[in-house]
C-alpha cells in the first residue's frame, strides 16, 4: 500500500516537471530580449529536463503496470480461492444430508430405523389429529427367527432380514407410507389415511410377497421364511395417543402368531369409546 502511494507522488512530480518545461519553454519564447543563442541554450536546457521527464515517466509507467499486472493475479487467485470455497461448502452441505439421511436409515436392511419410524408415527399422528384422519399401522415379525438364526447362524439371518426389508420396501405405492425396521426380526409400515380394507389387502400382499422370495428357512414348517402381520387402524382423537395404535397392531401380531403364524390379523378399528 506504501509503495503505490510512493509511486502516486512520483508521477505526480514527474507531471509538474513536464509542466514546468512547458512553462518555460513558452516564457523563454515570449521574451523579445532573449538572443538566438540564449534561446538556443535555453531549448537544449529544457529538452534535457523534458527527456528526463519522459524517462522518469515512462519507469513510473512500468512501474503502473506491474501493480496492475499484480492485482489482476491477485483478483484471479481470489476468485480462485473462492470458488474453491463454494464447493467445499457445496460438498459439505451434501456430505451434511447425506449423514443425516443414514442417521434415519437401519444400517442392516435400508429402510427407516426406530428413531425415523417413532418421529414420523409421532408426526403423522399429529397431523391427523388436526385433521380427524385415520392413521393405520402394520407390525410384521420373521416366523421362527431366533430357531433360524441358532441353525443357519446370524450371517445368513441378516441376509434374510435384508431381502424382507427390501421386499417391505418396494411395496410401498404411496408417497406418505414408510416402511420401518421396528426391532430385531420385526419390521413396521405405516399408512397415514388408508382405509382398514386397503390396509388388510395390502398387509396380505406383504405376507404374500414375502413368502414368494422362497428364502430358506430350515426351522419352519413351510420350508421358506415367512411373516405374521398384524395391522391396526385408529382415528387420531385427543382422547387417545399414538401408543393405542401401536398397542392395537401389536395384540394382532400376537394374534397372527398364536393362530399358526404365517398368516395376517387385523385388529377393530379405534375411535372414540373403544381406544
């Protein structure tokens, strides 16, 4: 900042000289009295100055343009450093979803862990209360998975509950239904604002879709893994929590499993009087 300064006053010195050749110059031609010879004198005198000047002027120049030269490298180096910037933030915002999608995601099957599942049951239970909707949950548990574990071992155990949970989740349809992984061997969908006949038709078709995988189950008497369901519809009131939901889609799992397994039970529908 102190050399440009220097090289401002510099050339401004440089241009009073230059005037003050001028000036002469012209003083010393208006004057009647001068002889040729002083004259003479006088112009080779100020052209000497005047070269000076020019050359002083011309350093000053080179000077100019090595500042200039240096802050256009300076402007590209910070606009360098800037873009460089943005994508590192760019980089860091998606680094930031993407951990916070996989602290919602169960690391073993891929679809939403109890935490997602409880916040957006929570969610959806609150929305429709607002709205007096119907709100319907499906528990699911593997038949006879500690037996199968204890038999094939737990490798081949988490390879089954992947390709359930990759079965559960590619039969979701509708944009508002999330598929769950509930605990261990058991797995949970919810379905905000389906009617109870849909929901026992689509918990069938889970069960169903599930056995059709013909995943080898040596502990059970079908030969292939399968599920009981049990599948639990409440209007959301003020006069009942999220918690009879779960509890009414949990006693029909029990009911499912104590009737044989394999096989879907739907719990009656929860409202005012009966939740």
């Amino acid at each position: 900042m102190g050399t440009e300064a220097q090289a401002k006053r510099n050339a401004e010195a440089v241009y009073a000289e230059e005037e003050a050749v001028a000036a002469e110059a012209a003083r010393v031609a208006a004057d009647p009295t001068v002889t040729f010879d002083a004259l003479h004198e006088h112009y080779r005198f100020l052209a000497r100055k005047y070269r000076h000047a020019i050359r002083q002027l011309i350093k000053l120049t080179h000077v100019s343009d090595m500042f200039q030269g240096k802050l256009l490298r300076m402007q590209a180096e910070l606009e360098r450093r800037n873009a460089e910037l943005e994508q590192a933030r760019v980089d860091l915002e998606q680094a930031n979803q993407a951990l916070h999608r996989l602290s919602y995601l169960d690391a073993l099957t891929g679809v939403a862990n109890r935490r997602h599942f409880n916040e957006y049951l929570d969610q959806e239970w609150r929305r429709a209360m607002r709205k007096q909707a119907s709100l319907s949950l499906i528990l699911l548990d593997v038949d006879h998975f500690k037996r199968l574990n204890d038999i094939a071992g737990h490798p081949y155990g988490d390879d089954c509950l992947r390709q359930v949970g990759a079965a559960l989740a590619a039969s979701l349809r509708r944009a508002g239904d999330l598929a769950a992984r509930y605990g261990g061997e058991e797995f949970a969908v919810i379905l905000p604002g389906a009617q109870p006949d849909w929901v026992m038709s689509f918990a069938e078709e889970v069960r169903q879709a599930i056995a059709a995988l013909e995943i080898p189950h040596p502990a059970s008497p079908y030969g292939v893994l399968t599920v009981s369901v049990g599948a639990a519809t409440a209007v959301a009131v003020e006069q009942q929590g999220v918690s009879s939901l779960i509890a009414a889609a949990d006693k029909a799992l029990y009911a499912a499993k104590e009737a044989g397994r394999n096989r879907v039970s739907c719990a009656p529908i929860l409202s005012v009087g009966n939740g």
